[in-house]
C-alpha cells in the first residue's frame, strides 16, 4: 500500500509548522503543483520569500536564478515577480536582456 501524500492544502496549512514545512510550502508555490498535479497557483514571489524565511538562502538563489533566465526569454510571471522581489530587497538589481 502507498503512502498517501500530504494534499496540496494541508501542505501550505502546516507550512508555519516547522522549517521543512515551510521549504515544501514553497517550492509548491514555485512549481504549482504536487505529484505532476495542479493545485495551487504559482506565486513565485511567495515562493523565494518563504524561502528566505525559512534561511535556505541557496535554494532561493537557485530558483531567482531560474526566474531571471524565464525573465530574459520574455515570460511576463517572471519578469512581474522580480520586479517584486527587487523591491523587497529580496533580490538585487534585475537585469532583463
């Protein structure tokens, strides 16, 4: 018998629970989605802040990094969400080519 995975909502009801509660909470936000299955809306800026919260400063960059490459071929999610992040502080200076 399979382990029955946690639901998406549980998921980001738990996320002040604990840090690893709260990394799974946002790489949920980043991808929107669990187990190839959609089920939340993707917000990258939630993501990468919860990320910072949380202190995993490396996977944050790693997922700023992915965003700004998003960005430069034009997606217009990424670019808005830099831009927010910037202004939080979260990110430094956004280049878009």
């Amino acid at each position: 018998e399979q382990a029955k995975l946690p639901s998406c909502e549980h998921i980001l009801a738990d996320a002040d629970k604990s840090r690893a509660a709260k990394i799974s909470a946002a790489l949920l936000y980043y991808h929107g989605m669990q187990m190839g299955k959609r089920c939340v809306t993707v917000d990258y800026v939630k993501a990468i802040t919860m990320l910072s919260e949380a202190g995993e400063s490396s996977t944050a960059a790693t997922l700023v990094k992915e965003l700004s490459t998003r960005a430069n071929s034009g997606n217009p999610m990424a670019i808005n969400a830099l831009k927010k992040l910037e202004k939080l502080g979260l990110v430094k200076e956004v280049r878009v080519e």
